[in-house]
C-alpha cells in the first residue's frame, strides 16, 4: 500500500472522542473490551454491579471513564441505567452488552429462578438497552452495538442448557436489530468468542486435561487470551465495519472450523 493510501485508511479505526457505553466492565471481556476502548481514545461508561471492581477498571482504564453500578438482570433498574450512563459524556453512541451469566447446571437441574436469571441478562437486559439507546444513535446517524455470542450459540456443552438458549437467542436478536436499526446508521453485530480465561471459564481452566482438550480442539492449537479479543472489538466499535451487520464473528481459534 502507498503512503497516500495508508493515510487515507487511517481512520478507519478511529473512535477517539465516540462516547461508549459497556456492560459487564468489572471483569473478564466486558472489562477487556472497557479498557480497550479507553486506550483507543473513546469515553467510557463501565456498567457492572461490583462496584469495587468498577473502581479499580477506572483507576487502571486512566482515560476518560465513568461508572455505574447496576444489577442488569433486574430490568426495573435499566431506565435509571441509561438516565446514568447518558449523565457523564452525553449518548452512547457505542453499546457493548457484555455482562453475561452462565450457572453450568444440567438439564434436570436447571430451576425456573435461574432460568429467568439467565435469560434476563444475557438475552433481554441487551435488547432493551440497546432498545433505550438507539433513538439518540438514530438522531446522529450513526451507532454500534455489539452483543455477545458464544460458542454455545450453536454447540451444546454439559451444564449449559440455558446459557445455550440464552446465546443461541443473541445471535438471532442480534440479526432482528440489525434488521431493525442499520437503515438509521446503526451496525448490530455479535462477538462469539471461544475458550478465554474469565470468571465465567474458570472451572475450565482449573481443570487443566479439559483445557488442553478444548485447545486441541481449535486450529490455532490454543486457547483465547485477551488480546485476541481487541482488534475484533475495535473493527465493530468503528467506521471499519461501517458495512457489516447482523453477523456473529466466531473469534476462536477454529474451534468451530473442526
């Protein structure tokens, strides 16, 4: 590529000053993507319900970043969430719904509590955020929301029954938004990422032989670590992806190529 042409494409990436709403920011991808974001120039919102943690993502993110502390299964609370996140920098103009639950119980143990847990927030708190977001985004002309998959979207594993109906279910709503939204300027995209070391997987990694067998079973010949996860982020965050929506990128090393 000529000196001319890399400049042109220089801002393709470019979210500095783009205000950012993330959920899930305490911990694991949802923080990963929060910091991501910060160091990438954008103004972050970190939504999450440990508020300790929350501090020390800001602390550490040294950026421009706000915080609210929210229990987002609770969908009573998600008018005052997106009064609060709007507070500090102004709309979001990117949502990145990243708070996420997994019980791991079996099918026969699986109770109507957390089975309404579950699809509360990983499925319904994303929609009717993103729903409470997207007016302002329609306004500008302009949004990202990028929701998260997984690979259970479209492969059983034991203990997963309703994690797997809940994330199954992203990657059909996050196809409906975009049906519903892009034509305002408006990408809906999902991230479905593979076996990466958060709060969530740790019962996988503790078992180091399921590790391996999970490793093996990518091309890559590895699993996810965090990193991995930035340059996707950023494409789907920018004018990058500017003709990209309703997809679900499988960022798994191949997991699901074998």
């Amino acid at each position: 590529m000529t000196a001319s042409g890399a400049h042109s494409n220089a801002g393709l990436f470019d979210i500095a000053d783009r205000v950012a709403c993330v959920t899930g920011a305490s911990g694991g991808i949802g923080r990963a993507a929060a910091s991501a974001l910060v160091a990438a120039g954008a103004r972050v919102i970190g939504v999450a319900r440990r508020r300790d943690r929350l501090a020390i993502w800001q602390q550490e993110a040294d950026g421009q970043t706000a915080i609210v502390v929210a229990d987002l299964a609770n969908k009573e609370v998600l008018s005052d969430v997106v009064n609060e996140v709007a507070a500090p920098f102004g709309n979001p103009e990117i949502l990145i719904n990243a708070a996420g639950i997994n019980t791991r119980q079996v099918a026969d143990d699986v109770t109507v509590d957390d089975w309404n847990r579950t699809i509360d927030l990983n499925l319904a708190t994303p929609f009717f955020l993103a729903q409470a977001l997207a007016p302002a985004m329609k306004e500008n002309g302009w949004g990202r929301i990028l929701n998260f998959a997984s690979l259970q979207s479209r492969r059983a594993f034991k203990g997963g029954l309703s994690y797997g109906a809940s994330k199954g279910g992203v990657e059909q709503m996050t196809r409906a938004m975009a049906e519903a939204w892009s034509s305002h300027g408006i990408t809906v995209n999902a991230l479905a990422p593979g076996f990466f070391p958060t709060e969530l997987t740790e019962p996988v990694f503790a078992d180091r032989a399921l590790a391996a067998q999970y490793a093996n079973q990518t091309c890559i010949g590895r699993n996810g670590v965090l990193s991995d996860l930035i340059g996707p982020i950023l494409f789907f965050c920018s004018d990058a992806s500017g003709y990209v929506t309703g997809q679900t990128l499988f960022v798994d090393g191949g997991f699901t190529a074998k």
